[in-house]
C-alpha cells in the first residue's frame, strides 16, 4: 500500500514538475525496496530480494539524478548512500563501494555526523558480504568507536551483527560472542523504549477514559443516567452480534496512536460467505460469524484488538507488532479458521480466509 501511495505521489510530482517532491519520492521508494531486499533475503526468497534490489537500484539511480540540480548537499549525499547499499545488494559490490566512498566523502566534509556513521555500517555490511572479513573488522570496529551519539543507535544496533559475522567468518568466536551480546543490549533497550511508549498510550486512552467519565458525571445527575449512558457508549462503540469492536472502536483504538509507535493493521474477509448464506440460512452465518468471533479472542495478543467492518470482514489492530510479527498472528488466525471444525455448525459447513492484507 505504501510503495501504490508513493508511485502515486511520483506521478503527480512528476506531473507538476516539483523536483523536491520528486525526489522524496523516488528515495522513498528507494528505502522501501531495501527493506523489501532485506525481508526476502531474510525468508529465503532469493529471487524476490534480487527483483527488489533491482528496484532500488532503479530508483536510487533517479534520486542521485534529481539530487544533483538542487544543491542540497546533505539529500545528495543521503541518495548516493542508499545507491551505493543497492548496488552492493545486487551484487555490483565493487561500484557500491566506491559510491559509498563518494558519500562518505560528502558527509564527513559537510559535518553530518549521522549520515557518515550510516555509511560508514553499509560499508562495512559490503565488506562482510564480499568476503572481505579482516578489512571488515578493522573498518566495522572503527566505526563503532565514533558511534557514541544516540541519534545512530540504529546504526549502531546494525553494526554488531555485521560485526559478528565478520569474526566468526575469521573464527574468533569469543570475540564475536560480545557482539552478539552488545546486540542484544541494544535490543533490550529498543523493547523497553517501545514498551515505554505501549505504556503511554495505555495512560492516553484511561485519560481520555476518565475525562469522558468527568464529563458523563458532570451532565448526568444519578446513577441511573450515568449506568444508561455508559450502555449506550458501549453500544455504539461494538457490533451487537459478534460482540467484536466496530469502525468507531477501531478509530478510538487508533486515534492516540503515536506516529512512531509499532503498529501493523489487518484486514480479513472470508471466503464466499454470501454463498454459506444461501446454502445454510442467515441463523447458519450469524452463527459462523459469533465463532469467528471466539477464534480471533483465541488467537489475538492482550494489546490487540479486533473489530468488526461489516458483513464478513473483519480487522485487526495489532500492538506491538512489526511485520514480521504481525504475518505471524495473521497466519495464526487464518490457520485456526481453516482447521475448526465448522460440520459442527451445518453439515457440509467449511470456513476459510484466504488470505489477510496488512
């Protein structure tokens, strides 16, 4: 949905000839494809990751292009950092070395400190992934003594793991070992940021909660008026068959939401449920519906909620959740629906989900 959003936004940019706009858009689709690349390589998809580093290299190649007119030194020198690792990506290792020469170059001359240690991890990434493994450690270790500043943890926490690999390859273990172990104290700290900010939108909801209830108290004079208004609320904010949350749960589940916060979104609709309707009556499908309901209670984490759309489809908002880890709840509940035993319901009865987009 992003990369449609952003072709989109190329087109019309391309269209009103805005270059800046342009640009952010092709290095976005640029990034996008070297998350892509990493995805794929990371589930074994060889041939999906070299079509996404295709891709990268593609647009990179157009960001330097609209780069270069504008004289923004430090989006010039950004772009050529992100052609240099879709070079390597794609296995012209030698020219994304010298590319990520330039950009190092550029960001060191210029005083971006972030932006050189960045390429300074790519660099040395393309090290390991040429076999180059001493020149690797010697560059890697260099590097990660001038990441001290907390504005490239994220380079940092990608520095160890290439780190690692690099001595293990030369068969020092017990120094790849601490390593390892420097990653997982940086993972540590990253899960206990993002269950800082879990814990921050828990307070923002009991806030907004407890001004709602302020404010009922305030209006309403006795307890009846107060109990027949928090009935309704509950009413209007859940779907009165499945008991699941509705479009005005999902929007009040979103809305505190912080813009950098881990949440994925699904959406699930099953297969031909107009024809479970035909076939076994509307008291059949309302009853599906109710199990399904059951399933997803089943399968969901504690932080996520499901909501009912309309009809057979379904979402779910899932946090925390990455998208690695939101594929996997999603498999699970697809999984779970195909495997019930639905012949308890009608005889003949069989429930599936195809697929769940995020």
């Amino acid at each position: 949905m992003g990369r449609d959003c952003l072709l989109r936004a190329l087109s019309h940019a391309e269209q009103q000839s805005d270059t800046n706009s342009t640009l952010s858009a092709l290095n976005n689709l640029c990034a996008g494809a070297l998350v892509a690349h990493h995805d794929h390589s990371e589930a074994g998809l060889a041939d999906e990751a070299m079509v996404a580093a295709a891709e990268a290299v593609n647009y990179a190649r157009r960001s330097v292009a609209a780069a270069e007119p504008l004289g923004d030194t430090y989006r010039l020198a950004a772009v050529t950092c992100n052609l240099g690792e879709a070079l390597g990506l794609s296995g012209d290792t030698g020219s994304a070395l010298t590319t990520l020469e330039v950009a190092e170059a550029a960001a060191r001359q210029h005083g971006f400190f972030a932006l050189e240690m960045h390429v300074r991890r790519v660099v040395g990434e393309m090290l390991v992934r040429d076999a180059r493994l001493e020149a690797a450690v010697q560059h890697i270790s260099a590097t990660l003594d001038l990441m001290h500043a907390d504005d490239v943890a994220a380079d940092r926490s990608r520095a160890h793991p290439a780190m690692y690999r690099a001595l293990k390859g030369l068969g020092r273990f017990e120094e790849s070992l601490s390593h390892c172990e420097a990653t997982l104290a940086l993972e540590r700290r990253r899960t206990t940021e993002q269950a800082r900010t879990l814990a921050a939108l828990t307070v923002n909801r009991s806030d907004v909660q407890m001004a709602q209830l302020e404010s009922e108290r305030a209006r309403e004079q006795n307890v009846q008026l107060k109990s027949h208004a928090r009935a309704m609320e509950e009413d209007a904010l859940h779907d009165p068959l499945t008991g699941l949350g509705n479009r005005r749960l999902l929007d009040r589940v979103l809305r505190p939401v912080a813009s950098n916060a881990l949440v994925s979104v699904a959406v699930l609709d099953i297969d031909h449920f107009k024809q479970i309707n035909d076939r076994f009556g509307h008291p059949v499908g309302d009853a599906v519906l109710c199990e399904l309901a059951s399933m997803f209670k089943r399968c969901l984490r504690e932080t996520d909620t499901a909501v009912r759309l309309g009809g057979e489809e379904f979402g779910f908002v899932l946090m925390p959740a990455t998208v690695e880890v939101a594929r996997a709840v999603c498999e699970r509940v697809r999984t779970t629906i195909e495997a019930a035993d639905w012949e308890r319901l009608a005889v003949g009865l069989r429930v599936t989900a195809s697929r769940l987009n995020l």
